[in-house]
C-alpha cells in the first residue's frame, strides 16, 4: 500500500508516524515545501520518495501523486483543501482523506460558518456582522458600545483576532478608537493578499469561559469525535505576548480531565457529547448546502460559555498543530483502517479506540518567532533526545542533507504523556531541554502548559461557565439575550 502525505510540519510528522505503524505497513511518500527531516525518515525506511512543492498548488501534488500512484492521500494542513488540492486529486480518480474546496468554506470564512449556524438553526449562535469593507463597518461601531471581537472574516494563518471588553462607559471614545483602528487594520492589512472571499471584516459579540477543540473523522455520513484537546495560543508563560500557531496542547481521556482517575475536568462528558454533536450538525449543514460529501476531519474550536454551553468560536477542516500530536498519541485503532473506511463511507463499521491517557505537547521556538521569522530561520538545530522515539515531532524544520536548519517558526514538538496532565508535562518539559540550536541563538517554548496551575484555573473558568448556562437552561433562556427594563421586566433581545 502506498499514502502520498500533503505538507512538512509538526501535524504532517505526527500523521506520518500513525501511518507507519499501521499493519498495512503502507509505503509513505511526502510533498511539502520544506523537508521535514522525521517524514524524511520515515519516507526512506519505508522505499518512498519526498517531493518538494508547493501543497497550494494543485498541479504539484497531483503530479507528485501521479508519478506515485498511491491508494490514497492524506491532506494535512488548512490552505491546500482551500486551494482545492484535494478536488484536483479526487478529478483524476485518487482518493483523499482532506475537506474539498466547498466543505472546507467551513474554515474559510468564519462569517460563512456563522451564517450556516443560523441559517440551520445549529446550538452556540453567537451575534454577529459582517462587512466587505472598513467604511461599512464604521457606523455600527459607533453606535454599539458593547464587548466585541473583531476578526478577519477569512482564517488568516491565527492573526488579527482583536476581543475588547467595552464595559466602563467613560472610556467609551476610546474604545471606540481603538475598535475603528483595528478594523482597519484587519481589512487593510490582515486580509490584504486574500482575494478568494468576499467578506472582510466580523464582528462578533464577546463571551467568554474555557476553550477546546474537538476534532473529528467523518466519512460524510457517521462523524467519530476524537479527545478534546486545548490549544495554547500566546507566545509566552501565563498567555502573554503574541498569539502564534500553538505554542503547545493539552488533553486527557475525552473530555480533558486532569488525570485519568481524576474526576475533575474542564468540561463535563456531556458537554463534550454535545459538542461533538455540534459539530456533526455543521457538517450535515455544510453538506446540504453544497451538496457535497465531506471525506475527511472537521474539527470544532469551542468555548464553553455562560450564553450557550458548547460554543463554536471557528470551525477547522483538517487536524490542529500541536492538537494532532495529541490526538494521534492516544490513538489505539489503525488509522489507515480510519482512512479506507472514510474513502469506502463505512466509518460505522470501524470501531475507533483511544487511550486514557494524559497528554501535553509543548512547541519549541526559535527566538523571533512569530514576528520576525527571517530571524528565527536557519540556525542549526541539535537534539541530545532521540528524535525518532516519538517523544519528539519535527515542525518547521529543513532537513538539507548536511544537518538539521530551523525553518522560523516552531521547530520541534515534544510529547509528553502520563496519568495525569501535571506529569505529562514534566515529561514534555524534559525533552524540551534537550533541544539547542548549535550556533547559540536561543529557543523557548512555555513551560506553564498542562501545569496543576494552569489546569486548575481553566477547570476553575468551566465550573463558573456551567453554572451560569446551567442555570439559563433550567429557566428555558439558553442562548437568549435578556435585558432588565424598569417597570416592564425581564425581556427578550435581538
Ligand atoms: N466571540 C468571541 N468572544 C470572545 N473571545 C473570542 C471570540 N471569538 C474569538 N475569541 C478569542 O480569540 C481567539 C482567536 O479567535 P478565532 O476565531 O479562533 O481566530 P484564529 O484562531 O483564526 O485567530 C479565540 O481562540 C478566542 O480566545
Ligand atoms: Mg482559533
């Protein structure tokens, strides 16, 4: 058996090391635009060949997949199902596992998804507007002086996501400032270069509570939910600085426990049962809008909020990165078996298993990383850990035949796993250590995640969350928006 790998990061040697533990004991092949030195390994051990390209462009990898003929494809990052690489691939008879161009609108535009939400009448509607230029956009921001977050409309690779809490009404004026700046700066400078949507601008109301993300294999008819895992965007300790891809994941059984005989977790069972639903409405949604199968993963990033419960902030039409490495560690079935079934439509048939464990990923990062990339890359890179025992994942890293160079962006993924959250850290602390750039420029990664702390606060965020939605769902107001008006009472907004 032959599977022909699409893309060259952390998530694609995660994916590529599941595959090569399959029974089928499949030949794996690989196009990316760098090559990724843990594909590389496994792409010779195995007799493939890794063909450098551009995964965006669908004449590359179909003429990597014609020279290869493989029984399938495994598509792994977001922008080439935009591009339409898995149609092209589909066009000319060769299965793929990746969201085609119209399902993956999903994750395209974020004001789509949102409109499908309502459109279907799906749980977690939040409010929201969307504009095709700034000058639109003006007027309502004057006169809508609440909480908001302000987002490109298009994924934009995690920037320019701005949430500002508008609660004092003396700083009005500014907040208004500062919400017209940065919409501006969304549409002129965040979606500058993205011409394939419409909408460029969404503003949408604030909530708040934990988040995680549930990714799932679906077949287009059965939808199997994988563990919640939580992201970790911001650059340093304590979600400070920058947001960046993720810098690091957490996950423990299915419903992000904090150990794995621990009852304490930051979302309940049946709230991880709810959003998996969730999700599976907005693929049915998505599929019946366009009339297209979705052959693949759909991933919901949620939060767990006071107005709703369960809360699609943005949906994703691949694996996550770190969250793969997550997801894929406690993966117990075959997942080229995962694979052929999705291909064949019979996901029901395959019974899809995964370990009670604890997981924490924490990505290794270049200094410069996000913000000035060019200085982040190229620097040696030396791992005193074995990278191939699974411990370590390489991400943006160029393999140039004469050692090991960083890409500019997260070098390597280290893996640590336990019974519980607090010792799978510990253990992904200790091979973080172990990675050095040889010319002396400097690393980081965030040593806070899946830490008792951490952990407990987010599980602390929940607990304040449910009992507000709960209480909500007991009074028949779930997803309502009440206001108090002297004199006339509780009343229904909106
Ligand atoms: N409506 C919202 N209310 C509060 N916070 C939000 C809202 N939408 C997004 N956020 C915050 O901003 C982050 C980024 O937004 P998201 O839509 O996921 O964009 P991206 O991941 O592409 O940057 C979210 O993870 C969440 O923390
Ligand atoms: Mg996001």
């Amino acid at each position: 058996m032959k599977i022909l790998l699409v893309g060259g990061g952390g998530r694609e040697h995660a994916i590529a090391e599941s595959l090569a533990k399959s029974s089928h004991c499949p030949k794996v092949y690989c196009v990316s635009e760098l090559i990724n030195p843990g594909i590389r390994k496994i792409v010779s051990s195995g007799g493939g060949e890794y063909f450098r390209g551009d995964t965006n462009d669908p004449s590359a990898v179909v003429g990597a997949a014609l020279r290869c003929s493989p029984d399938f494809v495994f598509v792994g990052p977001e922008e080439p199902n935009f591009h339409g690489i898995p149609d092209a691939l589909e066009d000319k008879g060769i299965p793929c596992i990746g969201a085609s161009k119209e399902v993956a609108e999903l994750e395209l535009s974020k004001a789509s998804m949102r409109d499908l939400q309502w459109k279907y009448k799906i749980p977690g509607r939040l409010w929201y507007k969307k504009f095709k230029t700034f000058e639109e956009a003006v007027p309502y921001i004057e006169e809508y002086a609440e909480s908001i977050a302000l987002k490109p409309a298009r994924q934009a690779g995690g920037k320019g996501v701005k949430v500002i809490e508008d609660f004092q009404v003396y700083l009005q004026d500014d907040k208004r400032k500062v919400k017209k700046e940065h919409a501006e700066s969304i549409v002129n400078e965040y979606m500058k270069g993205y011409d394939d949507i419409e909408y460029k601008l969404l503003i949408e109301e604030r909530v708040w509570g934990p988040e995680y993300t549930v990714q799932c294999f679906t077949d287009g008819r059965t939808v199997v939910p994988m563990p919640a895992v939580q992201d970790n965007k911001h650059a340093f300790d304590g979600d400070l600085g920058p947001e960046t891809g993720g810098m690091g994941s957490i996950s423990c059984c299915m419903n992000l426990r904090y150990g794995v005989e621990d009852e304490r977790a930051v979302i309940t069972e049946g709230e991880y049962q709810r959003s998996a639903e969730i999700v599976k409405m907005m693929i049915d949604a998505i599929q019946r809008e366009t009339g297209k199968k979705y052959h693949g993963i759909s991933a919901g990033q949620m939060m767990l909020t006071s107005v709703w419960g369960p809360t699609v902030i943005e949906m994703y039409s691949r694996l996550g990165d770190p969250e793969a490495a997550n997801v894929l560690t406690m993966l117990k079935t075959d997942l080229v078996d995962i694979c052929e079934a999705i291909i064949c439509e019979d996901l029901n048939k395959v019974k899809v298993e995964f370990e009670d464990q604890a997981v924490a990923v924490k990505a290794v990062c270049p200094e410069g990383y996000p913000d000035r990339r060019d200085l982040a890359k190229g620097h040696p890179v030396s791992i005193s850990a074995p990278s191939n025992s699974g411990g370590i994942l390489w991400a943006s890293a160029e393999d140039t035949g004469n050692g090991v160079v960083t890409g500019g962006s997260r070098v390597v993924e280290c893996i640590g796993t336990g019974d519980t959250l607090p010792e799978a850290s510990a253990r992904a602390e200790e091979l973080c250590m172990g990675v050095g750039l040889s010319d002396g420029w400097k690393l980081f990664h965030r040593s806070d995640i899946g830490t008792e702390k951490s952990i407990l606060r987010r599980i602390q965020l929940g607990n304040m969350a449910r009992e507000i939605y709960q209480y909500r769902e007991r009074k028949g107001l779930l997803g309502k928006r009440m206001i108090w008006i002297p004199g006339k009472g509780l009343m229904e907004v909106g």
